[in-house]
C-alpha cells in the first residue's frame, strides 16, 4: 500500500561522479556497495543527463527548475538573476523543514531553515582532536570536509524529526572533486589495475570545432606550470591538461585517486541509509541520489568536463521510497530538471515553472520515465541525446557534431559531416533549436501580465487579450513536451523508412 503522508527528501548529491565509478551503472570492477544497495531497492535511470556538464550552472537549474539561460548562470562564476522562485519557496509552503549542508555552488543561497557549511577553522580543530578519525586524507592534510557535512546533516535531519516536521535535506558533498585527497583505505580498496580503460584515440581532438577546444581550454597554457609532469597533481582537471602516453603512470595515479575518492563517497552515502534505517525511515523518505556532472580523466584525451561526452554528461540518478516505489526498477531517459520536480510533487506542491517532469507520480505506480530524449545548454552550445543519437551544436561557429549512440557507444566517430547521415542531422538540430528557442521563464511571464481591463503606465493595454490568455496556459514543460514529441515523430518515420537519408 502506498504510503500517504508527505514523505521525508533526502537529496545526495555529490560533485564529479562519472557512471563508471558505481557499479550498478555497469562497471563490474567499481566498489560501491552502498549506492548498489540503493539502487536494488529503488529506481535507477539508466540515461540520466545533468542540465548543463559544470557545477554552477547545473546546480542552479537544480534549486530554480530552470535552464542554464533562463536563470542566467551559463557558467562558472557567473551568477544567476535574482527573483526567481527556488525548490525553497515550493517546499516551504508545504511545510519542510529545508536542510542545506555542504557544497552550494549556486550563488545566493535560497531560504533554507539550517545551513551546514563548516569553516577552514572548524576543520581544523577536528583536524587536531580525536573525531573523525577515520575520515583523513591519505596526504595528512586533515579532517575530510565532507564527513563533516555529512554527520551534521544527520544531525540536522535528527532535530527535523524532534519537531515533528517532514524535512527536506540537500547533502551536497563535494567529493569525488578536486582535490583527490582520500583516506588511504579507500586507496587501498581500489585496484589500479583494474581502473576502465581510457577511450581515447590518438589525435582524435585535432577535429574538434572551435567552441570546444575553447571550452575546455585545449590551447591554453594551464597554471602550476611549476610542477613536474611526473607528478600526478600536475595533471588536475581545468588547466587544458591533454593525454600524453610519456606521462602515463602519472595519470593512472590521478585516476587511481579519483576512483578511490568515489569510494569514499559511497561510504558517506552508506552512513546517510544507516541513520534512515536506525529511525526506520525507508518508508518515509525519498532518498535521490546523483551528481552534478562527471568528468572527462582522459577519455577522448583531456581532464574536464564542459563538453558532451557520455563521461560528463551523464550522470547517475537513483530514487528511492520503499513501499511506494518500485525496488529495483530500471528505466530510460531523466533531465536533471526532473529532479526538481519530482521533489516539488513529493513534497505535494505544484511548480507550475518547472522545466522537468514529475517523476515521482509517473513511477510510483510502475510508469516509464516520460522522456524518450533530453537536451542541455552550455555556455553557447546547446545538445540533444536521444537512445539512438547525440547532437551538439555550437551556436556561434556554426557547427556541430553528430554520434551513433547504438553503433558508436563511445562516440568516437563523428557523423555531422556524412553526407549519408545529413537528413537525420538536420532534423534533429531543427527539433534541438526549436526547443532553445522555446524555453521561457513562465511563472515570471505571467506574473506580467496586465488582466483584462487594467492598462499601463502609459495607459495603453499591454498585452492583447488572445496573447494574455496563451500565456496564462504556459507550463514550463511545455517545451519539453514538444521536444519529446518532435524526437519521436522523428524516430518513427526513420523507423518507417520515411526521411533517413
């Protein structure tokens, strides 16, 4: 029977997670027993994308249910307009008692009722006691942060269940981000030897467009010139760091740590399930969790994200409720823009704004996901991914670039330029613009809008009565709507034979 009351939101998020790290995502040498455990008892989507592969700009969409251009921050250090509505005004008047603890990364912070961010003081004076023992990087340099924020979350949620009031905790841990400082357990625990084999061949970029060369700082000369390529901080991520096979044994240890602090990520996920199972909260609580982006460690030959690729991308994305979501449920395609609304249906509100589906409804009763396809924005590319193909587009230069996702599963065959393939490009770049060209922040639009019979400061009526009345029918899913329709009337007729060539 599925459970009535306002479930509990656990949101774990963490910085960086690459699908490989876990292995319920299919990588049979990743340990990860804990978000596996998860997954069994959940629903896993399996073609999960971020809105926008870099922190800020996904981390906003994420409180805003908006994308990247709607709110502004295209990028890092950027910052996102002010007076719109966030997660935080949905839950409140529900009300959620909202925990936010740890990494933010979003600019101004939401009305949450309890902030965990603990301060490079804080730190280390735990760096100097007896607690959090287990929990120091393998260089020394102290106390891991999110340890921290993860057992003051779990205090937080505690003193939430005191007063009574189902809470909303965003645990955002920073982990497996730079910098790969782990317990030396978790170095221990994961084999080198069995680290996925890069997916890069030689000389593969040089046919990059322009854009993304910029993207990821391909040309650039990084900073900490001053470190010998021998070692492996030299080869941190955002410094336009490109594969060279002389230096490989440097790169494999900073893959090796990365692999391992993904590990510890996992523990701190399995202390987060502890404390929900010691307050027999299963039935209670939707636990989600997933990532903001991955990372690129060298696959197609560089360390970044900020690009298309599966590796950065894609991200994973569990949800669980016991008793009111099916356990062990596999399923397709999710936005990260899904998990704000479903957070908002969970928590029995409606964000009339939100550019991503309802989820929780739609699975708890042994749906499909609702999507077939899911686009994203970064900076000034946009791209669409769909089970058989993946289109990007960068708007200032013009060009694109186009992959078999079934046939070319590591997107290493670039088909923009394939007269064969020049119909099937076509359309879909047609459907992927008009859904940019699409995307409105409606709830701000309305709130606009001049009722009938008002006029002005001019005194002349400002928006005409047949325009006033469309607009009041805007949802912010309406473009996602149509793009998913528009990708299968696509796919039908190819599978029908009809505009494949």
């Amino acid at each position: 029977m599925k459970n009535s009351k306002r479930p509990n939101i656990l949101l774990v998020c963490t910085d960086s997670t690459r699908c490989d790290t876990l292995r319920f995502m299919g990588n049979q040498e990743a340990v990860s027993p804990h978000a596996d455990r998860l997954a069994s008892e959940g629903v896993c989507f399996e073609q999960a994308h971020t809105s926008s592969p870099v922190c800020t700009p996904a981390r906003s969409s994420l409180i805003t249910g908006l994308h990247a251009p709607l709110h502004g921050c295209l990028e890092n250090g950027m910052t996102r307009r002010e007076g719109l509505d966030t997660i935080c005004d949905v839950l409140v008047n529900a009300g959620y008692w909202r925990i936010m603890a740890g990494k933010q990364h979003f600019g101004a912070l939401p009305d949450f009722d309890r902030v965990v961010d603990p301060s490079s003081e804080e730190l280390a004076k735990l760096s100097n006691s007896d607690e959090f023992l287990d929990d120091r990087a393998f260089d020394g340099s102290g106390v891991i942060k999110d340890a921290v924020v993860t057992a003051r979350c779990i205090e937080e949620m505690g003193n939430a269940l005191l007063d009574g009031k189902p809470f909303f905790a965003f645990c955002s841990i920073e982990a497996p981000h730079f910098p790969l400082k782990p317990p030396q357990r978790c170095l221990e625990r994961i084999d080198q030897s069995s680290l996925p084999n890069l997916n890069y061949r030689p000389g593969e970029e040089d046919k990059w467009p322009k854009h993304l060369r910029d993207l990821i700082g391909l040309d650039e000369v990084g900073e900490n010139e001053s470190l010998a390529l021998r070692d492996p901080e030299y080869w941190q991520e955002a410094l336009g760091r490109s594969y060279d096979a002389k230096y490989r044994e440097a790169i494999d240890e900073w893959r090796h740590r990365y692999y391992a602090y993904a590990n510890y990520t996992d523990e701190l996920l399995g202390r987060l399930l502890a404390f929900l199972d010691a307050k027999d909260l299963a039935a209670d609580t939707l636990v989600i969790f997933t990532s903001d982006h991955g990372q690129q460690y060298f696959d197609h030959g560089f360390n970044d994200k900020h690009c298309w690729y599966d590796e950065s991308w894609r991200v994973p994305l569990v949800m669980r409720q016991t008793g009111t979501l099916p356990a062990g449920s596999r399923l397709g395609f999710a936005s990260w823009l899904d998990i704000s609304s479903t957070i908002a249906a969970a928590g029995g509100t409606k964000w009339k704004g939100v550019q991503g589906f309802n989820l929780y409804t739609c699975i708890q009763y042994g749906g499909r996901s609702p999507r077939s396809c899911v686009a994203g924005t970064l900076f000034k590319s946009i791209a669409l991914c769909t089970e058989k193909w993946k289109l990007e587009y960068y708007i200032e230069e013009g060009q694109g670039r186009l992959f078999d996702r079934v046939e070319d599963p590591k997107e290493q065959y670039d088909l923009w330029h394939s007269v064969e393939y020049r119909s099937i490009r076509d359309q879909l770049l047609i459907a992927l613009l008009r859904w940019r060209a699409d995307l409105e922040v409606v709830e701000e639009r309305q709130r606009s809008l001049v009722v009938d019979g008002e006029r002005g400061e001019d005194g002349k009526r400002i928006v005409a009565h047949r325009v006033g009345e469309a607009t009041r029918r805007w949802r912010g899913i309406d473009s996602e709507l149509r793009l998913d329709r528009a990708i299968q009337k696509i796919e039908d007729e190819i599978c029908a034979g009809v505009g494949a060539g």
